[in-house]
C-alpha cells in the first residue's frame, strides 16, 4: 500500500523557490533515503509532509488523505513522527520524563520505555539525567527514541549519524532497522553509504527536483547517475 505520496509539490521559503515540482511515493513497510549536497531541498520535503513549511503548490497524500495545508499538529496525530536535526529534546526534563511525554494518552509507558531501553542500553543507564547534559549521540538515541514511542506508522528522520562517532552510528543504525519493522521510514542521511545499506529505494535530489531513484540494492557513489549529482 502507497502510505505517503507527493505530486508535484513546490515549496518556498519567502520567494526563494526551495522544491520544484518534487513528486515521490513511499509503500508501506519501507525505508526511503532522499539523498543529494546540501541545500538541494532534502530537509525541506520533510517539512512540506509535515506541513512545518506548507506547499504552495501540489498535493501530499498520506494513507490516502490530502493532508497539504492541515495544521501540523493535526499532522502528527494522524502518525508521523519527526526526528529533526537538531534533535530539539526538553532540555531540563530527564531522559525518562522525555519518553514519557512522547507516549500517546493510550500508549503503555511501561512497555514502550523498556522496549527503547533494550534497543539503547546507554539511554536506560542515564534515564535520570537531564537530556541537556546528554553527549551529542546520547541525545540522538534519545530523540530517534522519542519518535519510535509516539505510535507512528511512519516516521521522517533528518540527518541521524551527523557529527556522532562510528560506534554510536551503528547502534542508530540498528535502532532505524528495528523501527522499520513496525514502522515506514524516510530518511535523509548525507552518509551515502548509510543510506544505501539502510534503505530499500532512493530518491536523489538536486536544486529541488527529484532527478534518480530507484532501488538502493547494487547503488554506490561510484555510479555516474549518482556521482556528478554529489560531487561538490
């Protein structure tokens, strides 16, 4: 089943026209890498889902419903998830009042918080610490955390492994495989590598359009299509 799809979506920040007639669809079950240089609008289609930087033109279809133009939070509540960048955590709560406060009313708390305990044993160590005294890959397990505890059915994560050190990357790495277990996955990651081996299809963007994608299976930064588009 086709759980997210965008068609010809255009998105600007002011007049400066970011995304330009983006189209791509996600099926349920997947993990989606939406991969390119900076600044060619990859976060930016993360937020014309969200609704954070709505379209101004084109349509975006989740589960089948036009949601473009909703208020985001109405967004969010039908199940997407978000972990942004800049992980933006509450800073004075603790590790586990964190959690807690991303399970939906009629989540089990109890379950959900032992289930990303297991998956990050370092978050389960410091669940009394407050999250602004968290290292840079303790916070990023924590927000992927909160994402996976909020009953999504898909869940957008911008820039996972950025600025975190290999070990702490492949223990998100298999945090991101067991959330797709359960839950849909786009992901945008400038490790290309990561996103190869993590995700099943690609979307390669440049200057805001859609212009390779296809199955990751075989795909390496050596191929043509894809070097002179990532190449600085």
């Amino acid at each position: 089943m086709t759980l997210l799809e965008l068609e010809g979506v255009h998105t600007y920040y002011g007049e400066s026209h970011v995304l330009q007639g983006v189209d791509l669809s996600v099926e349920e079950g997947e993990i989606v890498a939406l991969i390119g240089r900076n600044g060619v609008g990859k976060t930016t289609t993360l937020r014309s889902i969200l609704q954070l930087t709505p379209p101004r033109e084109g349509t975006v279809l989740f589960a089948g419903e036009d949601i473009t133009g909703q208020r985001t939070h109405d967004v969010a509540r039908k199940g997407i998830g978000w972990v942004p960048e800049e992980r933006r955590m509450f800073g004075y709560l603790t590790v586990e009042e964190n959690v807690r406060v991303s399970v939906p009313p009629d989540g089990d708390f109890e379950a959900l918080r032992e289930y990303v305990f297991d998956l990050f044993p370092a978050l389960e160590r410091f669940r009394e610490k407050e999250a602004r005294n968290l290292s840079g890959g303790q916070q990023q397990m924590l927000a992927i955390a909160r994402g996976m505890v909020g009953n999504n059915d898909l869940l957008l994560v911008d820039e996972p492994s950025e600025g975190l050190a290999p070990m702490i990357v492949d223990q998100v790495v298999e945090a991101l495989r067991a959330v797709s277990a359960e839950t849909t996955v786009v992901l945008v990651e400038q490790n290309f590598p990561l996103a190869m081996d993590l995700a099943d299809r690609f979307y390669l963007l440049d200057h805001g359009t859609v212009v390779e994608s296809g199955s990751t299976e075989g795909v390496t930064a050596d191929d043509e299509r894809i070097r002179r588009y990532l190449s600085a």
